[in-house]
C-alpha cells in the first residue's frame, strides 16, 4: 500500500465509523448514554426534563435518559453531533455471577 492510497483510506475510514456511530445513535435505544459533542447554549438551557448530565467538559457533554428516541429528540432541541456512549462494542461481555 501506498503512502498516497493510506492517506485516503484513513479519513474514508474515520468517516465510516463515525457515520455508523451516528446511525447507531439515530436509529435504537441501544445506548445507555449519548455524548453531545459542542453542545450549544439553546441545548443546555432547553434539555428535556428526564434527561441526567453524567459529564460535562469544554466540547462535549454525556447525558442519559429513559425516554425512548433521546438521540432524536437531542437533534430536535438543538444538538449537532450525538454519539452513543457506553455500549460494549462488537465483542460479548463477559458472564458475571
């Protein structure tokens, strides 16, 4: 593989998991908490009332809620990019007992 062929595939691929991570967030209730990524005032100010700040920094914030469609519903209050946080990946957790 070339340097030049590296140099595009890796943005293709950043660009790839991201929009299936948006996909994922859009789309099921799989995740137990979305990250807001550069959160905006409106959003702050207007969050739904079931909704918990689990962490909050400078650029994102990571919120939950029980409603069903919070990823939807965060777009519609304002969001711009809502990731799903803490799912466990493709690999499956192991047993506990």
């Amino acid at each position: 593989m070339t340097i030049r062929a590296l140099l595009l595939a890796l943005p293709l691929l950043f660009l790839g998991w991201i929009s299936v991570l948006l996909a994922v967030a859009v789309l099921t209730d799989e995740a137990p908490a979305y990250v807001v990524v550069f959160p905006g005032r409106a959003l702050m100010q207007d969050l739904p009332g079931d909704a918990a700040i689990l962490a909050a920094s400078r650029f994102s914030v990571t919120l939950t809620s029980e409603a069903p469609g919070f990823a939807r519903t965060l777009y519609a209050k304002g969001a711009r990019i809502v990731l799903p946080a803490g799912l466990p990946g493709c690999l499956p957790l192991p047993q506990t007992r």
